[in-house]
C-alpha cells in the first residue's frame, strides 16, 4: 500500500513504520489546538443506499443511512487540505489520500480481528500498536470478529479533524482522523452509533431475513513533512466505536 506525495497509486496505501513519528517530543499544532483523544462520531452527511442481491427469485435488502452534514467541520477541513497543498506537497488530492486510507483501514482492521499484531507493525505506530493490542485479546470473539471492515461494506468516509504540527526540532507533520461507517455480519446487541438511523428493508421471507449492523470507526493517518524524509504515511490512533473504547 503507497500513499507518498508523489506518483503512488490511489488504491493502495504505503504506511511507514513507527520509528518515524516523534516519540514525546513536544509538538505545537497551530491554527487547531491539540486534541488528546479521538473526536466523538457524529451524524452521517449523507445518505447512502445498500442492497445486497442474493440468487435470483430471493429477497433484496436495502438500507439507508440518513445523517445531517456538519458545514463548519467540512470548511475547516478543506481549508487545511489548501494549506497542505500550498506549503507542504503540491500534488496533494484528498481523493487520493482518502482511497488509500480506506484500503489502509479495510486492511488493518481484519488484521486486528484476527489478532495478526506482528504484520501490524510497519502499518501503526508502536505506542497504538501496543494500546490496541491489548484491548483486541480482552475482546469476546464475536466482537472481535466484528472489527473486520471488508472493503464492499464501508458505507462512508469523510474527515473527521486536520491538524498541522511542528516540534521542537523543527519537523513538520500533518495528522488526519478518518472516520468510517461500515456493514457487519457480526453478532451484536442491536446498537446504532449516536446520530445515526439505519432503515432496512426486506423483500420476501421475514421470518429468515439477516441483518447487518452499522459500525463505525476513527482512524488518524500522520505524516512528517520534513525536508529529506520519506513521504509516508502511518496510523497512529485506532478506535472502534462501541468494540474498542
């Protein structure tokens, strides 16, 4: 997976490894003050529609997510993705970052589900690496398993915060918080994330209908932009709302 800032591939994402991020050096972040955790999920902005086809002469399910778009958060966003591209790397796309990073996500999060840690660590940080490790072995299985986007059943993505920092060496570095709405098979308590309605519709037999439920997920992507450093990307925070917390 390669997301460097210049001739990588959109569909694939290449993460460097850990040693690269500023271990507890001080860094200052300016025009956006420092958050000390991942921000709150909030309501889709958009509506998206799912149907899943079986053989022919079966039911189709249809659902519907339906949200109200936050226009403060969009603005801020972009107005950060213009200032990446304008002093950082010129050739910066968020379509092409947000490509890669969803396969990122897809990727990681089966890793997790199946407690693959070790081929884990050139794509996260060691400090998330370590944090998330020890909450996925405390998982039951079936939450575990639940962790696992495939990459067909992520319903939505978008930026969630972007923030640019500066430490005291003078290196520079851009995070961005992904987050993720996806389908599962998983089988868990009827929950949906706050702010959030899922409709499903079921054509044919309701007595043997199946049912999805609707996840969500915070991933925070960084970057150093320092001069002579290599472009890649890592994760550096991990969080599964409702399995991870």
């Amino acid at each position: 997976m390669a997301l460097a800032g210049r001739g990588w591939s959109p569909a694939l994402l290449s993460l460097c490894r850990a040693g690269r991020l500023p271990g507890a050096a001080h860094t200052v972040r300016r025009g956006l003050a420092p958050s000390r955790q991942l921000p709150t999920l909030g309501p889709l902005p958009w509506a998206r529609r799912y149907s899943s086809e079986r053989q022919p002469g079966q039911r189709t399910k249809k659902v519907v997510v339906v949200g109200i778009p936050n226009p403060f958060t969009w603005a801020r966003t972009r107005m950060y993705f213009f200032l990446i591209r304008a002093y950082f790397d010129q050739d910066f796309t968020f379509d092409e970052f947000s490509a890669g990073a969803k396969q990122a996500f897809s990727e990681v999060s089966k890793k997790l589900s199946e407690c693959n840690f070790d081929e884990l660590k050139d794509l996260v940080s060691k400090e998330a690496l370590e944090e998330v490790e020890e909450k996925c072995l405390a998982l039951p299985v079936k939450r575990r398993e639940a962790l696992a986007a495939d990459l067909n059943e992520i319903m939505y993505s978008t930026p969630g915060d972007v923030g640019i920092y500066y430490d005291n060496q003078g290196r520079k570095f851009v995070s961005i918080i992904m987050r993720y709405w996806y389908l599962t098979d998983a089988d868990l308590p009827d929950e949906t994330p706050e702010g959030t309605k899922v409709f499903q519709v079921v054509f044919g037999d309701e007595s043997s209908k199946d049912s999805k439920r609707l996840l969500t997920a915070n991933y925070e992507f960084r970057r150093e932009f320092t001069q002579g450093v290599e472009p890649d990307w890592t994760i550096t925070r991990i969080q599964h709302s409702k399995l991870l917390e």
